[in-house]
C-alpha cells in the first residue's frame, strides 16, 4: 500500500483507527473504493464518512419466469423480494468496526460457487448524514452481486451520494434453460424501476427524488438504458426469449411500455453494455436473444437524459460495435459521452479480483481484464463518473471541463508543465493544455472519449 493510499485509509477510517495491511499482498488489503497514487484527480475518495445499510422490497404479482412452463406458454405470478444494499455518507465512530463484503460467483462449469470477501471503509447501519442528496441505482451484471462493485458504491458514498445496489438473484446460466438466461431482459428494468420508486418514497428527506441517476454494467448497463428510456424494439430478437409473451407487453406502442421507464432520470452511466447485436458468451452477460438490438434506432432515440457510456473495444461478451458504439451513435436526443479503453474486454465494472478468486483463470477473468489493471480501471472511471454526476446531477458546470476533453485520443494529450510542477501532478487543462485535465504526465494512455451533443451524431 502506498503512503497516500495508507494515508486516506487511515483518514476514512477514523482519526486513531489503525490499518491493518498485509505484508504479502499490499493491494488486497486495501479497500477498492481507495484508489492508488496513480489515480485521476477526482476518483479520490470524499470527505464524508461512509454508511451501509440493507434492506429487502417486495414485489408484488410479479411473473416467475424460472418456474415458466415451456410447453403451455404459461408464467405463473408470485411476489419478487429484492434485497437492495444502500450506501450513504454516515457519521461513526473512529473505533466503529468496517464492514467486510461477501458473495460468491458461479464457479467454472463442473465446480461449486466460489465464495469471497472485500474489505470495505463502511460501517453497517451507521446514523446517515446529509439531506436532500442524490439518488443511485446501481444494477449489476448476470450473475454477480453488488459487493463485487464497492469500488464504486463507497467512492460514491463518501462524495456526498445515497448509492442503492440491487441483489438481482438471476439464475445459473450454466445450468438454467436458455429462457431462463434471458429472463434477465424483462427483470433488469421492473427491477430497477420498481427499486427507485420505492426508495423515492422510503427514503424521506435523506434524499432529493429529483435528483436520481442510473448506473450498470454488463446486463445492468442493458437495464439501466432500458429504465432510462430506451423503448424496445417489437420486433426485436429480444421478444421471443421471455415465456408468455411478457417482454411483448412491454415493448415500444403497448401499455406496459411505460412501466420499463423511469420517468425523470437525470443521468445514466452504461458500462460494457448488454443488449446490443452480439448474444454474449456462456456466462449469460450479454443479450441473450441472437443478432440484433434490444432497442433499435427508434428505441435508443427516445432517451433524453445525459449518458456516460463506458467500454473497451474488444470485449468478447456484448460487442462493442453493435453495442456501446451504437448506443452511443443512436441515442440523439441525450447529452452523451463514450469513454473507450483501447485492447479493453467486458471486464470494466467490478472490483479487482479478491484474494479467493485468483486461484484459476475462469475465477479471475469474472473481475480481472487481460491487459488492463483493474484498478485502474476503477480509478479511471471513478474520476469520469464522479465528473459526471456532479455535473448532471449536482449542477456542478466547473465538472465539464473534465468531460469535454480537448483531444479524443488520450495518447495525444500534451502538457508542458512547468519545472516547480510536481511529478505527480495533475494536468490542468485550459488553454495550451490537451493532455486530458486531471491526469497525470505519461498517465493518459490507451482511452479515447468523445462526445455527442443531443440533436447531433456522431458522424456530423
């Protein structure tokens, strides 16, 4: 651990908290919300305390699509429990224990789950601070679990967010019928609108009902394009993979179309987004429905809130031409942005791979990406995302010069710092200055973004 790094450890923690690091495996012992030295300005955790706190919903009448009989089309109903983890900023105690995360992750076919812990800055069920703050949804992706996304959750949290994780609960996908794979398709989106209706209401003056943005990745990143306003396409090759005709219920021209939505989202963040035309690997990530969009033009075209959309253009999952490029190309009423790793695959939303889960390659590729480090990755997102809610969401205008980069291609970016300049220091932007403002010299390599104004595509 470094001595920043040890140094904001020991700050979350609480003045006279001692941090315990491991001797043989620095980077394990360190919460992934921190980020390392070589982080982008603003990934660095906030001033607030973190808090984390459970709590379970029930949905009523929902279709029990794994209990769905094949033969006679028919869905039987039951209620749906969600289990919804919040975190929040919180006042605890220096000497209040931190919270340690668990789950466990589908093992390679032939192998049991694989179990495992993340250590946290968190204090479960910690006296919330702040009123008014924004809202959250954070979805993840097929099969995994939102102790797998601290990274983000607690960053978050600590600038002054209320973040609520949903346990999806989705099936084996290496076991489970190919309907049952798809089933995420229809529970993404109710899932994710029903969660933030409620905390609406739940949730009291903690937070501004106003003010609510919408975070995923993988699967999640198909949810909360869908919740965010994406219609579906009717006749999509989504259609046909849910039992009983329930995702035709909810396309584009019905009734229930409106229930995918939620309506005044003021931000969506989509990283490695499914839903595209590439049907994804085994592990169910990506649209489970064959070639094709989810949305279509006229689907994407509906969305009119502001869109960060995060992924690397290799990934071997979801597709990156048929998906993140094209969301980002087709969506011409949002304000949007695509951050693209260069040589990156699916892996660019999870934390890096814990201890537990670097025994063999099938565990680890669930985290880890073949050629970046996770946790830069994290760290870079961090500083991107936190630029971009504070801007959406917050108002912040001052957050779009870290958005609005002079040079789409980072490896162009050049700055001439002056000779007083510290090595580690961040690039200020402004004029003379392209090396992409926050980053460090020799820091920013291997990204491009770029944006789109609402009314324009990328191609004008």
């Amino acid at each position: 651990m470094t001595p920043r790094l040890l140094t904001i450890f020991v700050f979350l923690m609480g003045a006279g908290a001692t941090a315990v690091v491991s001797a043989t495996s620095p980077a394990a012992a360190a919460p992934p919300s921190i980020p390392g030295v070589d982080a982008p300005e603003l990934a660095a955790p906030g001033s607030a305390g973190v808090g984390v706190t459970t709590i379970e919903l029930v949905d009523p009448g929902q279709p029990d699509l794994l209990a769905a009989n094949l033969h006679t089309g028919v869905v039987p109903l039951m209620d749906r429990k969600l289990v919804v983890d919040i975190w929040y900023p919180a006042t605890a105690a220096a000497t209040a224990p931190r919270v340690t995360y668990s789950a466990a992750f589908w093992g390679e076919p032939g192998r049991p789950p694989v179990s495992f812990t993340v250590p946290g800055v968190a204090v479960r069920d910690a006296a919330p601070a702040g009123r008014a703050l924004p809202l959250v949804i954070l979805s993840h992706g097929y099969s995994n679990a939102p102790a797998s996304m601290t990274w983000l959750t607690e960053n978050l949290a600590s600038k002054g967010y209320v973040v609520a994780g949903i346990h999806h609960d989705d099936a084996n996908p290496y076991v489970a019928r190919p309907q049952d794979r798809a089933a995420p398709l229809l529970r993404r989106p109710l899932d994710i609108v029903f969660v933030a209706q409620q905390l609406q209401k739940r949730l009291g003056a903690q937070i501004d009902p106003a003010r609510i943005a919408l975070i995923g990745y993988s699967m999640g990143g198909y949810g909360v394009v869908t919740a965010g306003g994406a219609s579906l396409d009717p006749d999509g090759p989504a259609m046909k993979a849910i039992p009983g005709g329930w995702l035709q219920r909810h396309a584009r021209g019905t009734p229930g179309a409106a229930a995918m939505a939620l309506p005044g989202v003021k931000a969506i963040v989509a990283m490695a987004p499914a839903g595209g035309g590439n049907p994804g690997s085994a592990s169910g990530s990506g649209s489970a429905s064959g070639s094709g969009s989810a949305w279509g033009k006229a689907g994407l075209a509906a969305i009119t809130a502001p869109m960060l959309i995060v992924a690397g253009n290799r990934d071997p999952v979801v597709d990156y031409a048929s998906g993140a490029k094209t969301i980002f190309a087709d969506a011409i009423h949002s304000d949007r942005y695509l951050l693209t790793y260069r040589e990156a695959g699916h892996a660019v939303g999870l934390n890096p791979a814990p201890a537990e889960m670097r025994g063999s390659v099938w565990d680890m590729d669930w985290f880890e990406d073949a050629v970046w480090r996770q946790d830069r990755i994290n760290a870079i997102n961090l500083h991107f995302i936190t630029a971009f809610l504070d801007r959406y969401l917050r108002g912040n205008a001052e957050r779009a010069s870290y958005l609005d980069v002079a040079v789409v291609n980072s490896d162009d970016g050049k700055w001439d710092a002056p000779a007083t300049a510290a090595w580690g220091a961040y690039s200020p932007g402004g004029s003379g200055v392209t090396l992409w403002k926050g980053f460090q010299r020799r820091h920013a390599r291997g990204m491009e973004l770029r944006h789109a104004a609402p009314g324009t595509h990328p191609a004008d």
